[in-house]
C-alpha cells in the first residue's frame, strides 16, 4: 500500500484543530526524498530530516522513491513539532510496516535517535477532543500527567517511535492512561501574610481587592514593603476551583510550560518588557503575561517606567479579561481575567512623603512623573493604597500580622456570597458587574448618596470612576456580611482614590 492516512491535531491560540495527515508512496520516483505540504511553518518543513534519521535510527528501513506528505486542511497554517510522530507514522505505513487508520491519533516531537519528546499544547488537544474523538491517541509519555485530567478519551503514552510501532502492531502492549482527576495543590506556606508587620491599612485594602477581584495600585517610598505584600497576595486567594485549574492549564501548556497549574499565577514581568511579551502576540502568536496571569495577579512594580504603549495596552484586556491577537489570516484569542497590582513610587526619587529623607524633586517632575499613569487606565484600577515606610522601632517591635488562613476565610464567605449574588449570570464577581446591576445590588440610602454626589462634584470623577466606587463599597459590606451597601461602606471606597491634591 502507497498511501497512508491518520489524524493529529495543532493549535491555533489555545484552541485545538484537527489534522489529517497523509502520505503518498511514489516508488518508481528518481528523487529518494520527503517532502512536506500543507502550509506548514519552519519547524514542521523541518521535520522531513528529523522524521528521516528517527525511522532509520529506530531500526526501519526506507525503500527508494518519494513521499509526499500533506497536512489537510492546507489552508491553516500549522505550527510546531507535535506533527513529527504521525507524519513518521503514515511514512512507515505506506511502505506496509505497520497499519493506522483516521480512528488513530498521534502528537509528538521526535528526536533523531527515535526518542518521542514532550511538546507544547497537549493539555488543549486533549480536552478539543474529550467526548468527540473514539479512537486511540498517542501522546509522549512526558505529557501523561497533562492526559490524567481528561475524561471519555483512550490515551497511551509512548517514549520512542519503536514502542509505537510495536504497539500499532499488537507487539506490545501499552496500559491505557487512567483519568485520576486534579489533585489539591499542596501551598507555599514559605510566605505568609504574618510577615507583614503593621501596614493594617494597605492589608485591608488588598483584602477588599481579592474579595472582589479588584485592581489595585501601592504607592510608597522605597523600602516600605509594597513588593513584600504584593508578593503574598496569592497567599489569601481561594484555592483554584476544578475549571480554573483547567483554563489556567490550557494557557500554560500552549505557552510550552509542562504540567498542570494548580497554585494561582503570579507574574511579574521588568518593566522594560515590551508590548507583545506583555499583552501576548509575535510572528507566531503566543500568550503574554496577561494571560499567563489568568486566574491570579499580575504584579507591575515601577508602574510609572514601563513604556507607554504597554500601560496603554493594558486598557482592553482590562475591561473586556480577554485579548485578541489578529494576523493577516486568522485570529486569535486569549483569556486574560487577571488582577492587576502596581506598585510606584510617589515621585522620581522616591523620596517625597518620607520625614527623613528629603525630596530632591520639583512638583513639575512629580507631575510628569505621575502623569506617565494615564487618566483611562488609572480609571481601571479601583484601589490606590499608600504604603508608608516603617521606623526602625515599628519593624522591630509591631508584633506579627494576621495569617494568611484568617485573613483568606474571610474572603470565601465574601466570594460565597458573590457566588449566590450571581448564579444566574455570566459573572463572578464583583468588579465585573455592569452599570445596570449596580443599580440592582447597590441602593444608596439618601445620606450615602448625598455624600457620593459632593465626593463627585470636588473631584470630578467620572461615570466609570463612579461605578468603580460602588463596586467597591458592594465588595466591603459583602466583607461585612450586610446586604445593604450603607454609608460606612461607601465612605471607606471613597478614600481608595487616587489624588493629586
């Protein structure tokens, strides 16, 4: 038989599309090569040598002639090394070695000894063909723990391009992957909110913004401890449910990061990143570190000195948690719901604000400085927290914070609530409720809203800067366990406001 034909699968974003791969034996061609078709990139024009030295190298022979492989559907671009193992497959199969059909599907990379190597994406191929796919499927054994967590899919690891061949013929025999689920991720518990001496006011403020999946920004000297808090917000989060885990996972394994992702993200890329490493794209678009952070937080220290292209960026994925990267012949979209924690200093040295330490700046560089923060973005974040710098005396003798564990119940029974809040719609929590439904869970009784109405007309917030205040104040009386907003709990959302004054 001269012609050879089975499934594989690639990706486009984080989404999966299946392949089929087949191959065309000519025997009686005076060219004694492979050639690949089908509209594939770099890596998959290259795999002809690789699939070459691996067959030989496994011990196989290849007759003289020409194979000519296609990738349907030759329209979409294909990309990466997963094709390496089917297209080695179809290249013995139609040389009569061994047998495979469509109901076979395979994905892997191949060395040139024959060894079959971990690749990128399998966690999305997996779940694209979860309930829709009957077949067998052949993945590499370093991708196993990526295939535990799938259901309704008959999935065998292989280590070498021998063993699969072996096991197509019924030569040996392979145990079928169990599905065990998502185990519960064991916590660092190396840092701790406990750590934290004093700065009651700044934990507070990061509670209300995990509570309600709030943007938040820390403003201090340097020294005071904002990277210190940051760094254990994650600590106080929920654990990740079964979904997030999955969505979280999807991300990381297009992105080529092994495994599954059990702990919330926390990513905290320099400030001289640039746009595409941030918001995600390239030639070959890959997902940036807003959707790396999907499900956890997103820490930009120095706010102020990344570009302004990269601040801006941020606008959309902020508003809309998803972001789209469009190429010349398809599109791509990536989640990004994520909490964004920034950390800048008061003024270009630093200094402004501290008692000991003098300010060597004018108020035209503190201006500039904090206008490199445009007002639409600063509209995005709802909490703006000062981080005063600890004495000496208070960093020695301010007793230990409260826990972690205490300090993250609190936080469950305000995001139960949130939960019971918003059964039935597509949200979660809420920073994401809209306009309308304000009006619905946040009523204002005459003395809250009077205050409301002089805070605006002092300030001049906007429409958006006004919502963002009554999320927030719905977020504290859920911390408090009220089901009115009263005006205790707006009043303390009024003072998370970024001022100038």
């Amino acid at each position: 038989m001269n012609y050879s034909r089975l499934s594989s699968a690639t990706l486009q974003g984080i989404e999966a599309m299946k392949i089929d791969v087949e191959v065309d034996f000519d025997n009686r061609s005076v060219f004694n090569d492979i050639d690949v078709v089908g509209l594939g990139d770099t890596a998959v024009k290259e795999s002809r040598k690789r699939v070459k030295s691996a067959i030989l190298n496994s011990g196989f022979s290849l007759p003289h002639g020409k194979f000519v492989v296609n990738l349907a559907p030759g329209d979409v671009k294909k990309e990466g090394s997963m094709l390496d193992l089917p297209i080695a497959l179809c290249i013995l199969a139609s040389t009569g070695i061994v047998q495979v059909s469509e109901n076979i599907l395979a994905v892997g990379e191949l060395s040139l000894n024959g060894e079959v190597k971990r690749v990128s994406g399998i966690l999305p191929v997996l779940l694209a063909l979860s309930g829709n796919f009957r077949g067998t499927v052949i993945i590499p054994k370093e991708n196993e723990e990526e295939a535990t967590c799938v259901k309704d899919l008959h999935v065998y690891t292989v280590e070498s391009l021998r063993e699969c061949v072996e096991f197509l013929r019924g030569d040996r025999v392979l145990e079928e992957v169990e599905y065990v689920g998502i185990k519960e991720a064991v916590l660092d518990r190396s840092v701790d909110f406990s750590d934290v001496r004093d700065h009651e006011m700044v934990k507070r403020a990061v509670e209300i913004a995990v509570a309600g999946f709030h943007n938040i920004l820390m403003v201090g000297n340097p020294g005071s401890g904002k990277t210190m808090i940051a760094k254990r917000i994650p600590t106080i989060f929920p654990p990740m449910t079964e979904e997030e885990i999955i969505e979280t996972s999807k991300v990381y394994s297009a992105a080529g990061y092994p495994g599954l992702v059990r702990i919330r993200p926390f990513r905290s890329p320099h400030h001289t990143a640039s746009t595409v490493s941030i918001i995600g794209g390239g030639t070959t678009p890959k997902p940036g570190e807003i959707s790396l952070a999907h499900n956890g937080v997103l820490f930009l220290d120095e706010l102020p000195e990344f570009k302004r292209d990269v601040l801006e960026a941020l606008r959309q994925p902020l508003e809309e948690h998803c972001v789209t990267v469009s190429r010349a012949k398809f599109t791509v979209t990536y989640p990004a719901r994520f909490m964004l924690v920034g950390a800048m200093n008061p003024c270009p040295c630093g200094n402004f604000g501290d008692p000991k330490q003098p300010c060597v700046c004018s108020p035209r560089d503190i201006l500039r400085y904090r206008k490199k923060i445009s007002g639409p973005l600063l509209d995005r974040i709802d909490i703006v927290v000062n981080v005063p710098k600890l004495s000496f005396e208070e960093m020695m003798r301010k007793p230990e914070g409260e826990k972690s564990a205490s300090i993250r119940d609190r936080i469950m029974k305000a995001r139960e609530i949130q939960k019971r809040r918003f059964q039935d719609t597509s949200i979660s929590y809420n920073s994401q409720m809209t306009h309308r439904m304000l009006r619905e869970h946040v009523k204002l009784d005459d003395k809250s809203e009077n205050l409301l109405k002089r805070y605006v007309e002092r300030y001049g917030l906007s429409g958006r800067r006004i919502d963002k205040v009554l999320r927030l104040s719905r977020t504290i009386a859920d911390l408090d366990g009220r089901e009115r907003v009263e005006m205790k709990h707006l009043a303390e959302a009024l003072q998370y406001r970024f001022r100038d004054d």
